[in-house]
C-alpha cells in the first residue's frame, strides 16, 4: 500500500518527459533516444555524435534513410557515448569522449 502510494505521488509530480528519462531502460527506438539525448548536445560534433549513436543503436542497416553507413563497432561503444557526450563543452571535448568510448568498449564481439 505505501509502495504503490509512494509511486503514485512520484508520477503526479513527474512530467511526461521527467519520466521518459527516469525509465530504467531507456529509449526503444531512434525517435526517442534523439529526443532524449539532443538536449543534451552542448556543440555541434555532440550533435552529430548523438544522431550517430543512435542511428547505430536502433536503425537496421539496409534503412534508406540512414545518413551513417558505418556502424561497425560494439554496441557498447554507442551507451558509453549517449551516456557521455552530454559533458562535451565543445567540439575537441565530443571527439575525445567519441575516442575513449571506441578505445575502452570497442573489443571483439564473441
């Protein structure tokens, strides 16, 4: 009873956009994860990057409306960018978060 009143009172106080961000999972498609993370984009390349990120995460690739041909790398490498590009106070900052996250998560997929 305390629980589901407790949850309650947290989703009257939550906007719709407060909730999307605090679902554990994420977002489910591209849509939603560019509309989550842009916000987010402080500079351009952080822009790029975010489109990026989530193109390779959720867009097949055969779609014929993909503008990024190359996602080669471990899935890993697209988290480790949406979680951190939102720091890059500027271009030089996104390339170096882009790097690390190739650098660390990009191993061999068993």
């Amino acid at each position: 009873m305390v629980r589901a009143l407790t949850i309650a009172i947290l989703l009257f106080f939550l906007t719709p956009g407060q909730i999307i961000a605090w679902w554990p999972f994420g977002p489910s498609n591209f849509d939603d994860c560019v509309l989550k993370y842009q916000k987010e984009a402080k500079c351009a390349r952080a822009a790029i990057l975010i489109n990026f990120a989530c193109e390779c995460k959720f867009k097949p690739k055969d779609d014929p409306l993909s503008l990024f041909k190359e996602c080669h790398y471990n899935p890993d490498v697209y988290d480790c960018i949406l979680d951190n590009i939102g720091n890059a106070q500027n271009d030089q900052a996104a390339v170096a978060i882009s790097t690390s996250c190739i650098s660390k998560y990009n191993k061999e997929q068993g």
